[in-house]
C-alpha cells in the first residue's frame, strides 16, 4: 500500500502544553464564503490540511486568488470568478466542495458541481442542499454533476428536512446575497455554522439567531472584506482528551474554546476522564481512576450523538477507543453514520472487549490492555482513534493510510512526538532515501 505510513512505539504517557489547530469544519465554509465578496479577505489560524489545501486549489481554478501569507494564513481575493468546469477528482476528495454551491449560486447565478466526497462512513445524503436551493428559488437537476441555477434569490421561510451541517452553511451563504428576508429553520447549530455565521457577518451579512436552530438573514446586494479568525477544533479537542486520557498524560490544551466543550466534557466525564478547566485552558492530569458511571440504579450508561448542542458524531471513534481504557460497561450509540463503527474489529484485534451490536450500537468493556497490530485508517476519526490505541498499546504499531488522518490532524505526528510521543511519518510513495514530510 503506498501513502502515509505511521510507525508508533506505545505506551509512552505525554507532558506539556499543545494547542489545538483551527476548526477544519469552520475553515472549509469560511474559504467558500470568501468567494461572496469582491474584496479581499484575511483569514487566519487556518490549519495546514490535506481538505483545505484541496479546497484552496478549487477556489483558484474559480480564478480567485488564494495565497499563504503566513503559516496559517489565507488571503483570498475573489475580484472576478469565472463560472469554470470544476475538478471532478478534487471535488470528490472532500466533502467540502458541496460548500462551493451556495456562493456560486448566489454570486454568478447558476453552478455545475461534481458530486462532493469525504469520509467514506455510510450514505452521505445531499437532498437538504436540494431542499433549500429550490425554496429560495433556485432550479435544481441532479445528473453526473448536481446544477442550481437562480437569476435572484429570494428570500423565504425555509424548514430544513433536518440539521444538515454543510446544507445550513449553503443556504446561509445563499441567503446573504438574496432579495429579501430568509428564515431558516430546524438549521444546524455547530460550532463550525456558528464560526460561519460570525464570517458572513464580519463581511456585512445581517443574521439573528447565530447558535440556535432558526437563523434570520436579511440579504444584501453585496458584502465586504474582512479579516477574520477561525476558532479552535472542537473535535480536535475532544481528540486529545481522549488520548490524554488513555495514556496517562500530563496535558494542558491551551486556548481549547471552552464555551463549546461542555456537553464534550460531560460525555468524557461519563467514562470516567475528568478535565480541569482554567481560563480558556483543558488540563487531563495522569492518575485518573477511568472508572465508567453507571446511570441511576447502577444501569449500564450510554454515550450517544445527536445535533449540537449534543455530543458530536465525529468524537464517537474516540469516545470508542477511550472507553476501552475504563472500568465498567457503556453502549456507544452513534445514529448518523452506517459504517464509522466498523473499525471496532481493529480494536479488538489489539485485545479490546467490544461488542458490534448492529451497524449503530457497540458496547465496550474495559479496561482491557491493547497490543501493538497493523492497522489501516479507515476514515478520520477512526485513524485518529487508532493512533490513540497504538500509542496506549503495548510494543509497535502501524498505521497505514494515515493520509486520511492528516485530512482532520494538522502535523499531528510532529506536535505529538514534542510532548513525547514516538511516532515516525513515512511517505512509502517516496523512495527510502528520498524520504521527507509532503504533507
Ligand atoms: C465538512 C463538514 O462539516 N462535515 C461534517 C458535516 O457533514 P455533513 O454536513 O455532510 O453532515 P450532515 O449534517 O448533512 O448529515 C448528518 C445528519 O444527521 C443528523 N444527525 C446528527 C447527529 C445525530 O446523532 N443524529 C443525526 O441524525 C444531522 O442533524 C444531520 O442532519 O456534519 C457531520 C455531522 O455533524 C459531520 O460528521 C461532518 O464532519
Ligand atoms: C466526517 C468528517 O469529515 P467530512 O464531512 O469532511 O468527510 C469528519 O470531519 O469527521
């Protein structure tokens, strides 16, 4: 298999102080909302992954100019966009490209799409961005590529068919520049839409209601520049708890956006892991019990996602692996996605106790020691949990496919490696002697 190869050596507990990158589910709206506007735009704590710098490669076939000012700085200029055919094969590495609809809609009046890609987790629907477009008077055809054309938008009441996050952030974008007042309802509530939302209205967008599921936008005829910087990653976050947690570690996650973490922390409390809280700081310190709290009357306790405010879907892998370190029983229920628990049969030839239920539903028993295996990232978030694994197993891991974790994870291996982790990033597709990070 060629791609980014991890080689982890377990059972080494961290220390130190790291600080999470910039939220990828925030950044990759806010790059295609820059192409709303005419004038130029700062971003900034945009982190260095492979799904913005695909994105980035798009916005400039669009002929905007996008160019790195600083480490995780993106000025774009979106002066002129011509309506060009976009890549098939780029658009369909990210899921993020659907996010280029709204803004071409709303800006040049009609756009031809390839189907968007992603994580490969199950069925991933797109009929919200249809549902919404059409109701702010866009027509839509879905063929080989997905097109909505619109002279105007106009503004109306829309009621989302549910709280898609990239359909919220569409129709957002698309409202800002339509005729009129939109409301949307039973609109998603993210961090990321949130970040999104604050965007549009640095740039000039009227929007009430940013944080809840019903978003009034008065639209107008054009918007500004702006400087603009991206909040933290929550999932990120979440991520290092975890592994801080599993391993012994002594970590403090500095600037880690605490107003966004509270069901996060509940859900971890949930296991056993506490948190300290400081200023805007996470604190995970070793010796913690992990000792699973059963719910009233001594019943086996779950941990489930569902629409932010509640615990998100993409801590599920996490919340899997980290519960495989604590005592007692839990039943990981994550409703969203048909194939993200899958890489459980990975745990569990590393020796953790977990039973796949159905496509849905895993109970895990702990603790249970893992065993350093060979392993292959699926998706994600299922890579990043099987990095948390190897680095809490006993002996060597390898990880294959760990391009799909550094699609979320900004250099993870080398700020980890920092607070004493030993992981070695091998790029097999290069020769051994030629051998550097093309990340
Ligand atoms: C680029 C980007 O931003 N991708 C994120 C986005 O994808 P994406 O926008 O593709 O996902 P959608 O929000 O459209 O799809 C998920 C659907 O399932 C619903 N739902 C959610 C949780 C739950 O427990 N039960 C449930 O039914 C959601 O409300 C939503 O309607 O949102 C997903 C859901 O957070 C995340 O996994 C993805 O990382
Ligand atoms: C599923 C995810 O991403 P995407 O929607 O970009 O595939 C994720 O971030 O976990």
């Amino acid at each position: 298999m060629t791609g980014i190869r991890y080689v982890i050596e377990g059972g080494r507990p961290l220390a130190g102080t790291i600080r999470p990158a910039g939220n990828k589910n925030a950044a990759l709206p806010i790059i295609a909302a820059s192409l709303l506007t005419d004038r130029p735009v700062r971003l900034t704590n945009v982190p260095r992954i492979r799904d913005v710098e695909a994105l980035v490669r798009l916005l400039r076939s669009l002929g905007a100019a996008a160019d790195w000012s600083g480490p995780h700085t993106l000025d774009i200029h979106a002066r002129e966009i011509q309506v060009v055919d976009l890549d098939a094969e780029l658009c369909a590495r990210i899921r993020a490209s659907i996010l280029l609809a709204g803004p071409l809609l709303a800006r040049c009046g009609h756009v031809d799409l390839p189907p968007p890609g992603g994580d490969v987790i199950g069925r991933r629907r797109v009929d919200t961005h249809f549902l919404a477009f059409e109701q702010l008077g866009a027509t839509v055809d879905s063929g080989d590529t997905y097109r909505f054309t619109a002279a105007r938008l106009r503004g109306t009441d829309v009621f989302l068919d549910e709280p898609s996050v990239t359909a919220t952030e569409n129709a957002l974008m698309a409202a800002v520049l339509a005729q009129g007042t939109t409301i949307l309802r039973n609109a998603a509530s993210e961090p990321h839409v949130q970040d999104l939302a604050h965007f549009l209205v640095a740039l000039g967008a009227r929007i009430d209601g940013i944080g809840t599921n019903t978003l009034t936008i008065q639209g107008a005829e054009n918007l500004s520049g702006a400087t603009y910087r991206i909040g933290p990653d929550h999932i990120e976050v979440g991520s290092l708890i975890g592994l801080a947690a599993v391993t012994g570690s002594d970590l403090r996650i500095a600037e880690a956006g605490v107003q966004h973490l509270r069901m996060i922390r509940m859900g971890f409390d949930r296991l056993g892991v506490e948190c300290l809280v400081e200023g805007d700081d996470i604190l995970v310190r070793p010796g913690q019990r992990l000792q699973i709290k059963p719910d009233l009357g001594g019943h086996v306790p779950k941990i489930e996602d569902q629409p932010w405010p509640a615990f998100p879907a993409d801590l599920m892998s996490i919340a899997v692996v980290t519960a495989t370190q604590c005592e007692g029983m839990v039943l990981i229920f994550e409703k969203m996605f048909e194939s993200r628990l899958f890489f459980v049969d990975k745990l569990i030839a590393m020796g953790a106790r977990i039973v796949l239920c159905d496509p849905h539903r895993v109970i895990v028993s702990g603790p249970t020691r893992l065993r350093g295996a060979r392993l292959t990232s699926p998706d994600i978030r299922a890579g990043m949990a099987l990095l948390i694994a190897a680095m809490c197993a006993e002996g060597r891991s390898i990880i294959d496919n760990a391009d799909q974790i550094e699609r979320g994870y900004e250099n993870i291996d080398t700020r980890l490696n920092a607070l004493g982790a030993s992981i070695e990033r091998i790029d097999t597709a290069v020769a051994p002697d030629r051998r550097q990070r093309s990340g």
